[in-house]
C-alpha cells in the first residue's frame, strides 16, 4: 500500500521524540526516537488506522495533497 497521506513531523521537547500526526486521519499519530524511526512508525500506524476503518466499516478519506497548515 502507498502512503499517500501528508505527514506533520516535530520535535517536541516534552518527548525527547519526533511527532508524526497524520491530520486527514483523525487520531492518526506515531512517534520515534529518530526521525527515520517516526516516519516508520507513521506507516505502520496508518496501515493500521486504515485497516481498523474498513473493519468497522467507516469511511477513509481521500488523500488531498498538500495540505497548508504550515
């Protein structure tokens, strides 16, 4: 499955880690140590938010892009 979904990363201080919130996904978020590590984790945790969605028969919504909250 491609990712196509448009990641947030950050640091934050408060986790000595990477934030990677996924907004189109709500809730979907991942963190790691380094930023390789969040990106990976991000992956694997909307393969999973996805997967979850379709289990409870949800909507998943359509990739948009680039979004512009930066």
């Amino acid at each position: 499955m491609m990712i196509k979904y448009e990641p947030i990363i950050y640091w934050s201080e408060v986790d000595q880690a990477f934030i990677v919130e996924v907004p189109e996904l709500p809730g979907c978020a991942a963190a790691g140590k380094t930023y390789q590590a969040a990106v990976q984790n991000a992956e694997v945790v909307i393969r999973e938010w996805i997967e979850t969605a379709q289990e409870l028969g949800r909507s998943i919504p359509e990739p948009k892009g680039r979004l512009l909250f930066a």
